[in-house]
C-alpha cells in the first residue's frame, strides 16, 4: 500500500459515494486508474464495505451505554463474545484488556429497555458481572482518521 491508495482509503472515509472521477482528481489518477486501485484494496479485504451512517436518534435509538464485561474464571471469550453477537442492542463488542473482557456499546430506545437488554446480557454464559456507563451526548464518532505513511 502506497500514499495514493492511503489517501484514496481516506477520501472514501470522508465520503463513500464519492465517484472514480472525483476521487481521481483528489489524488491525480484518472478515474479508470483509482477504480482499479479501490477494486484491489476491496479484493485485498483493506476496503470491507461501505454503508450509510445513521443518526441512531432519528431511528428511535436515544439511548447509548458502554457495558463492561466482567467474565466468571471458566468463561470461554469466544462463547461470550458469540453470545454478545447474539443481542441486537449490541452494536460494538471490544475484547479489551483489564479486569473486564470485553467492552460493548449499546443503544436502545429508553432507559426501561436498557434495563432488559442488561438483565439479558448478564444472563449469558460466562458473564459474572457488567459495569455500565449512560452516554450522555456524542462529541464524535466513527470519524475517518488520516492514516500518514512513516518514513523508515
């Protein structure tokens, strides 16, 4: 991966809809030249997919939660991590270090229906206790980051 096909991942980033043409002219290939870049990049599993972001407010999803998992002593990660996956509340599952195991986020539409989908999630498996913490408000999120090519 070259400079070019950095800043082609960080223009499609900002705007996924972009067309070859545009792109082309951000980083000075025709367009015929990025489209077989971005076809390379998607092939090579770099580019993963492309989907629209959501304000989850406007869809009835006003309430975010980052919940600690703390794991009895026999859990096994994958077993809960499958379960986690499992929870349509749960849109993020972190495997993190520290006495937690994993980190999710969740989002729900109120309070009450935090309170279920956390009393469902420390019935699984090989949960032995959570921590939460309520979003308040998103500063940002899921912003694209420029990711600058090192000279070594």
């Amino acid at each position: 991966m070259d400079t070019v096909d950095r800043r082609i991942i960080a223009a499609l980033r900002t705007n996924g809809r972009v067309t070859y043409a545009d792109l082309g002219r951000q980083v000075g290939l025709s367009a015929s030249a990025v489209h077989e870049r971005v076809a390379k990049l998607e092939s090579s599993g770099v580019i993963t997919g492309y989907h629209a972001q959501v304000d989850p407010r406007a869809v009835g999803l006003g309430v975010t939660a980052l919940v600690g998992i703390h794991p009895t002593d026999t859990a096994d990660d994958e077993e809960v991590a499958d379960a986690l996956g499992e929870l349509v509340e749960v849109e993020s599952c972190y495997r993190v270090a520290g006495d937690e195991a994993f980190v999710v986020k969740v989002r729900v539409a109120t309070v009450d229906d935090l309170e279920r989908a956390l009393s469902r999630l420390r019935r699984i498996k090989g949960v032995a206790r959570t921590r939460s913490t309520v979003v308040l408000s998103t500063r940002f999120e899921g912003r694209p980051n420029t990711v600058e090519e090192t000279e070594g």
